[in-house]
C-alpha cells in the first residue's frame, strides 16, 4: 500500500480548494490532517475516494476496494430502522454483493469487529439509540469488517466521549500495528500528537508535513490559524480567540 | 364487481405497504405527495388520447422522478421547493387539460378519489405484475438500497452508485403511485402508501416485520374501506383513505398509551 500526492491540487468542478499538497504513507502509517474548517481537509480525503477532484500534480492512490471510510456520525439519520449488526455487515456487502446469502465468515467477522471496538452487547439494537461514541465506534466496526489497506475518517473524534475516544484510539492502534495506513482528519491537537505519526497543516494550501514534533509548533501553526492568536501554555498547544 | 375490488386493493395495498417503508425511512412523503399530483396530467392525457392510463402516468411520473432526483443532487438547489413547485404545477396541468375536453370534467373525481369499483379484469393482471416486479426488485435489491438510504456518503465510499440507486428507488415509487392511483386516486394516495407504513415504524426497529407490519395494515385498511364504501355508499377512495388515517392514528394513540 502506498499513497503519494506530489503538488496535488484538489478541488470541485474545476475550482481549486486546496493546493501544493504532498504528502507520502506507507502501510501502517497514521497522518492526521490538521487546520481549521474549510482548510480543506475533507477535500482531501474526498480525493482519496474519487469524490473531489485533483486538478494537478500527480497522486498515487491505493485501489478504492482497499480502501475503507468511517464517516461522521451525526452526518447520519438516527431514525433509520436498522440495527447495529446491519450496519455493520454493510462493510461486507462488497463482497457478499446484492443478493448472495450471509455467510458464517461475515458473521463471524461482524462479531469480531463488534468485539474489538467493545460493543458486542449493544449488536441487536438499533443504532440511532446508541451515543454519539457508540455510534462512531459501530461506524468504525463497519470500515474494518471490510479489511482496508487504508482508512480515511473524517473527524473521528467530534462529539464522541472520553470512553468512546479511548476506545476508537486503540483500535485504531491496533490497526495500525497490524499494517493498516490511517488517515484522519481533527480540529483535536492533543489528539493529533498523541495519535499520528505524520501532520498535515492545511489551510487552503499545505503548510507543512512532518511528525508531530516538527509540525505541531507556535510557528508552525500560526499561519495555519491565522485569524486567531496561538500560545503555549505549559507545553501545550492553545488556540485562543483573537 | 367487489369481488375484483377486493381482489385489486388486496394487492394494490400490498405494493402501497412494501414501498411506504422505503418512504418513511427515507423521509420521501412530499416527493411521493408531489408524485401523485405530477401524475395527473399523464393520466389525463392518457384517457384524452386513448392509451393506457398507467403508461400515461408512468410518462410523466418518470420525468419529475427523474428531475427531483437530479435536482436533489446538485448544489445550492432547492429540491423541497422545487418538489413543491412539481406539486401544484403538475396539478394544475391535469385539471387544464381535463377543462379543454368538453363533458370530461364530470369524469374529475375518479381521477382525484380512484374508481376500485370499476376495476377490470386487465386491471387485476396489471396490478399483480406491477407486484411481481416491484417485490423482487425490492428484495434483490435491498442491501443496496439500505446502504444508500441509511449512509448515502459511506455507501458512495464503498463504491456504490449512490444517485444511480436513488433514481431505482424513485422510479419503483413511481411505478408504485401510478399503479394506486386508478384505485384510490390522486389526491388520496398518499394515505394508502405512507399512513400504514408510518403505524408500523410505531411498532418496531427490525427492518422485515416493520415491511410485513405495514403490508398488513395497509391491507387491512384497504379491506376496511371497501367494507365501509359498499355498506354505506361512500366514495370508495375516500373510504380507503381515511381507514388508512385512521389506522395511524390508532397506532399512534396505543403507542402513547404502552409507553
């Protein structure tokens, strides 16, 4: 697995949102894309999809059948009559196709999944009853029943509590260890640092790549967030209303 | 004659109760409202020129399906208001073209409240077709539909033709709401289709009880109208719709009272 964009520029319809992007993951990577909203950060997971567009530059990306999402969960009717097994076993719908009978193997990798993100016991309820966490962790079951090669998840970590936050943190992890390049977008710099291998400062434009130490700095981030002072406070990052 | 009637609402509210889920789970009840107005003209012009009323509604069924849908997939647009707009202008196309046929306008309420009562027996063929087809392409496709349905944006990501599906879906609610129409009409459709769906969803989560639930009651709805149309001689649509109204109002008050 390998994905590579060399002065990629993205956008929609011809109209350029991001651009001078560059950036390079191997299997088992973790880049989180950091910036503000409309920084472009979507857009470039978008990219990663086929659902925005690259306007220039090259860019290597791995085949979409590889390639799994988790998307935000309050993106999501919590109305919709379906249980959590269902949207789960959706992640094995590209293999099982339209009409072909479950088998015992997707069964038993939508226990799996729904054991290693901690919820098992909640398999039979429907998922709009679930917390904004649960429900994350149940969406993030779904992208690893399908065994991605990569991961892309749009801010992983929006409204979703401290147990649940853990919990998709290990996971995640986990994956990782296990040879699965991650990207993930957050407005969440602790987070970021304490997750990701690789920074991608976004705003418009890539401002830097590199590891956490390298990115995740007063001067590094002040452009990026350039409608608002930044300090440091005890060593740690604070974005402060200007 | 009745026993055609029954014959046609037993499966017309069959196909009305199969599709209604699809319509509540995905909140299309003003598509399907604006449907079943957009459809009148065809209709109309159907009977005007002497074809095939299903083939007329379909006509026209199928290009508001189709420009709702395109509409809902581009930016910045407005597909309620647009939906809305379909709504009272397709109407309103159904009712000229009814005023240029001199003695047609008499024949008005039996596109507005449908006419179960004069059902034939190619009418029963029909129907039962249209089920046939509607039933298997729900079942085979089901597990795209859901997917699309529930999480439009993971589906897309997981390689799915997420427009391409919302075009299946609102052309086999098309197809459906043509196929009501002559039996409930117009104006009264909607009840048949969504109302029983809309109880059932009162009652549970899991996806084939709440379809058999919703086929149930809307049969059951569509029996009881009948009943009441030929006991007491009311307009057999109207019958219809309103045991379908009623039906969801019951669920709802039995529903308030359990929890």
């Amino acid at each position: 697995m390998e994905l590579r964009y060399t002065g990629v520029s993205l956008g929609y319809q011809g109209k350029k949102a991001l651009i001078d992007v560059e950036i390079r993951l191997k299997a088992g990577q973790r880049l989180a894309l950091v910036g503000p909203n409309g920084a472009g950060k979507s857009t470039l997971i978008k990219s990663m999809l086929g659902q925005s567009e690259i306007l220039g530059g090259t860019a290597i990306i791995p085949p979409r059948d590889v390639i799994g999402y988790v998307p935000q969960s309050g993106d999501l009717d919590p109305d919709f009559p379906v249980s959590v097994q269902q949207v789960v076993m959706m992640g094995r719908y590209r293999s099982l196709g339209w009409w072909r009978p479950v088998r015992k193997a997707d069964r038993q990798a939508v226990a799996e999944a729904l054991d290693q993100v901690g919820l098992t016991d909640k398999a039979r309820n429907r998922f709009g009853t679930l917390s904004g966490g649960q429900r994350q962790r149940v969406l993030l079951a779904r992208a690893i029943v399908a065994q991605p090669q990569l991961l892309l998840l749009d801010e992983p970590f929006n409204g979703v509590d401290a147990v649940s936050q853990d919990a998709i943190v290990t996971v995640l992890r986990d994956l990782s260890a296990a040879g699965t390049a991650l990207v993930l977008s957050t407005h969440d710099l602790a987070v970021a640092r304490d997750l990701a291998d690789l920074i991608c400062l976004l705003n418009g434009r890539q401002f830097a790549v590199g590891t956490p130490g390298e990115t995740l700095t007063a001067s590094s981030l002040r452009p990026v967030y350039a409608h608002r002072a930044l300090d440091l406070a005890d060593g740690r990052l604070v974005l402060v209303d200007p | 004659m009745i026993f055609r009637a029954t014959i046609e609402i037993v499966l017309v509210a069959t196909l009305a109760g199969m599709i209604g889920v699809h319509i509540v789970m995905r909140r299309l009840s003003f598509f399907t409202m604006a449907l079943t107005h957009a459809t009148f003209p065809g209709v109309v012009a159907a009977s005007i020129i002497g074809v095939n009323l299903l083939l007329g509604g379909i006509a026209t069924g199928a290009v508001i399906a189709l420009g709702v849908a395109a509409l809902s997939r581009r930016r910045g647009q407005n597909a309620a208001a647009a939906t809305g707009v379909l709504l009272s202008g397709g109407f309103a196309l159904g009712a000229a073209l009814i005023a240029t046929q001199s003695g047609f306008s008499r024949d008005l309420s039996s596109f507005l409240v449908g006419s179960i009562l004069t059902v034939s027996d190619q009418d029963l063929l029909i129907t039962a077709g249209v089920l046939v087809i509607v039933g298997a392409v729900l079942l085979l496709c089901a597990r795209p539909l859901l997917f699309t349905g529930f999480d439009p944006a993971g589906a897309r990501a997981a390689g799915l033709a997420v427009g391409a599906w919302d075009v299946v879906l609102l052309l086999t609610i098309q197809v459906v709401v043509v196929t009501v129409v002559p039996a409930v009409g117009t104006i009264l459709a909607l009840s048949l289709i969504v109302a029983p769906a809309a109880a059932a969803r009162l009652w549970t989560d899991r996806l084939p009880l709440l379809t058999t639930l919703a086929m149930l009651l809307a049969v059951a709805s569509g029996l009881a109208g009948l009943a009441v149309s030929a006991q007491w001689n009311v307009a057999a649509g109207a019958s219809i719709s309103l045991s379908a109204t009623l039906a969801l109002l019951v669920s709802w008050a039995l529903r308030k009272a359990v929890s």
